[in-house]
C-alpha cells in the first residue's frame, strides 16, 4: 500500500511539473514574440488560437476535461458517474498548457487536481487496490497536485482532507500524508532534472534544502490583530463578490454557447488576448504580477489596477470551460489587496504590518473556497517562516467567517449544484424531444 501511495504521488508529481514546465515554455516564447510583434496582434491570435485549439482537443477526446477540474474530482468522491483515468488527464495536460500558455489567466492547481486525481485513479487499478480506499487515493492524488505545484505538502494534506473527503479518520490521514509529502519530495528530487518552475529544494551535493519563494523578515505585534481582522473582513466580502461574479459567468456562458466549448474558448481567448494587449506589459503575465505584488515590488496603483484586471478577466476565463484553476487568480487578489491596504494602514497609522500582502492572499482563498486552514498553509508555503501562521491564520478565519454570512458553500460546491442543475435541465430537454417525437409517430400512424 505504501509503494502504490508512493507511485501515486510520483504520478501525480510528473503531471504536475509538466504542467508547470509547459506553461512556463509556452509563456516564454509569448513573452519573446512580443519583443518583435504588437502586443494587439500577438496577443489576441495567440489567445483565439490557443481557445481554439484547447478547445477543440476537449470536444473530441476528453470532454471531462473541461473546466478547473475539481468539481469533477469532488464528483467522483460523492460518488457521481463521471469520466476518469489517463486519457482525461493526458487531454487536460495538452489542453490547460495550450490554454494557459497562450494567455488564458488561470493557474495550475485546479488541473493539478484533477490530474492527480486521474492518476491516482489508474494507479489504483493497475495495482489492484481495495475498492473501499480507491476513493481515498483518488482524493490523496488531487492532494498530491497541490503539493507538487505549489511545493505544499501540508497544504495539499490538508486541501485533501478539508476540501475533498471531510474525513479525520486516523487510517485516511495516514493514506493522504504518505502521498502527500511522497509528491512534494519527487517535485523537489525532479526539479533536479528541469522539471517544474526552476524549483531549488534539492540539490545533489547538499541535499534537501528549505526553499522560500518570498524570503521576508516577519514581523508580528499585538496590535496587528486588529488591522488583520479588518483585512479579512473586507477580503471574505470581495471573495463572495468574485465568487457570485465567476458563477454568474459561467451561468451566462453555458446559457449563450451551451456545449458548443470550441466557439466559447475561442472567442473568450480573443476578447481576452484584445483587453491585455490594451493594457501594460506588466499585465501580460500573471506569473509576473503574482511576483511582484508577493515581493511587494509594486505601488498601491498598480496593485489595485491588477486586482480590477484579474478579478473580471478570470471571470471570463473561467466562463469559458478552459482548463485552468482559480486559486493562483485568488492569491494574486488577495496579495493584491493586501498590499494595497497595507498602504492604507500605514498612511492612516504609521505602521505597516509586513504580513499583509500573504495574509490577503490566504484570506482570498479561504472566503472562496471555504477552507481557511488549507489556505493557510498554502499561503504559509511562500514564505515557510512559523512566525507567518499566526497573522495568515487571523484574516483567513475572520474571512471565512465573514463570506459564510452570505453563503455556507464554496465555489466548488456551488459550482457542482450549478453543473447538476445544467444536467437535469438537459436530460429534461432531451425527454421532452424525444417524447414530442413519438407523439408525432403515434399520429402519423
């Protein structure tokens, strides 16, 4: 059992890194194309054709693959009929780079998930495991996505746990721990050989390394509290907001297009690709924001403006089924905010608290996703300094708690009662064409 654990999250790790390092390839050639050529030719072709061609390959081979991906792991573990195995994660490999490199502002973890998740699924027919833990490992697979992207072994634990199972059981902890952190050692181990976003945790004549993508000097008082709560309850309300905003996108989307998934991606590329190529280079990358409102690089201004941007383009984004995640575009917001309140804070006081930018971003997950402890330490993985937990801890519960005011579930969950509604509304179509048919051959006849 330890060794099929392990080779799942091996599995889901691979996937992962190659996710990664072909976004980060695609990205880079886009990035050189507009040294040569106008931003308003390059990006809009790019984001048409790459809608085109993501979409084309979901229609006709794996239409599963559409979409984040999560819901359609969480529909597996409720124990919903639903497509898996290696064929949709291969398809939502191919797709999401092609989607995602070529402009589409999305992020890795949602096709992580599901990938691992396919995987794991695989993994456990191949080595004949019991049918009572297959829907474990599939659950400790999507775990073993958000480990190895994020290189979050803890917040791919818990996210299995809180998110996916809603279990504790001493023997389902185990099961997700071993494949868990068995991802986040293959991710640092393969990044060795290239793989994945240029990771640094592992180095052959030094061993394994603690790795910080935002190396900062935390600093925690008192009164920091205060001005966390604050930021948590004004984040858990913009959370809701983007929550109901990417929901009604996604209604309007299915309502114009339906299941015609190749016009919807290429038209949504196109707007996409029109509306970056208007705005600056800084802009044109979400990597690049990302980075700089984490290393606090940017002013108040920009912040603000990249928070505007992101929030109604990964709206539209998502509307369109490409196969690409939300919670990078979340940690992106709530960085984002952060740092702008922080400024505010400052002005007002005369004192900044230096954890606001991560505390924004953990709280921006935690109101979305309704799971403030797996947004804790996701948040918690970019620094990796103890002393960050607390203040990140304050503004993801006073978030959570807030967008649990307006609603009690998540976007996932509200996006699965969505995605059921369409189902329902579908086959009732279906019923009542079928039943005008057989009423026009009754008389005929």
């Amino acid at each position: 059992m330890v060794l099929a654990l392990s080779l799942t999250g091996l599995g889901a790790t691979i996937a992962g890194l190659l996710f990664q390092s072909g976004i980060h390839f695609l990205s880079d050639w886009r990035r050189d194309l507009l040294h040569d050529i106008p931003a308003w030719i390059v990006l809009p072709v790019l984001g048409t054709f790459g809608g085109f061609v993501s979409g084309w390959l979901i229609s006709n081979f794996a239409p599963a693959a559409a979409g984040a991906g999560v819901t359609h792991i969480m529909g597996f573990l409720h124990h919903k009929s639903v497509p898996m195995g290696l064929r949709v994660g291969l398809v939502k490999l191919v797709a999401g780079i092609i989607a995602i490199g070529c402009g589409f502002p999305l992020g890795p973890e949602g096709p992580a998930v599901q990938m691992g998740g396919s995987v794991a699924w695989q993994m456990s027919r191949w080595l004949k495991a019991p049918i009572a833990f297959r829907r474990v490992i599939v659950a400790a697979g999507g775990g073993a996505g958000i480990a190895a992207v994020f290189s979050a072994p803890l917040g791919g634990f818990i996210y299995a746990i809180e998110e996916l199972l809603h279990s504790a059981r001493p023997v389902v902890l185990l099961l997700v721990l071993i494949t868990t952190f068995s991802a986040d050692t293959w991710a640092d181990v393969l990044g060795v050989f290239g793989l994945g976003s240029g990771a640094k945790g592992f180095q052959p004549n030094l061993g394994f390394l603690l790795e910080r993508k935002f190396p900062i000097d935390v600093e925690f008082f008192p009164i920091d509290v205060i001005y966390l709560i604050s930021l948590g309850a004004v984040i858990g309300v913009l959370a809701e907001l983007y929550t109901r905003y990417v929901l009604m996108m996604q209604r309007q989307g299915q309502h114009w297009f339906g299941n015609r998934l190749i016009l919807r991606m290429s038209l949504s590329g196109l707007v996409l690709g029109s509306v970056y190529a208007a705005l600056p280079s800084s802009f044109h990358n979400l990597d690049e924001l990302f980075h700089v409102i984490g290393s606090s690089e940017t002013g108040v201004t920009q912040a603000l403006a990249g928070f505007v941007v992101l929030f109604f383009s990964t709206g539209l984004a998502a509307a369109s089924g490409a196969p690409g995640g939300l919670f990078m575009p979340m940690l992106t917001l709530g960085g984002a905010m952060g740092l702008a309140c922080g400024d505010w804070v400052q002005s007002i006081t005369g004192h900044l608290p230096n954890t606001y930018v991560f505390a924004g971003m953990g709280a921006f997950v935690a109101g979305c996703s309704r799971t403030p402890i797996t947004a804790m330490f996701l948040a918690f993985a970019l620094v990796k300094d103890l002393l960050i937990l607390k203040p990140i801890l304050v503004a993801c519960l006073t978030s959570f708690l807030i967008a649990r005011l307006f609603s009690p579930h998540s976007i996932y969950e509200r996006q699965m009662s969505m995605e059921a509604a369409d189902e329902k509304r579908t086959r009732a179509q279906i019923n009542q064409k079928n039943s005008k048919q057989i009423s026009k051959i009754n008389k005929s006849d």
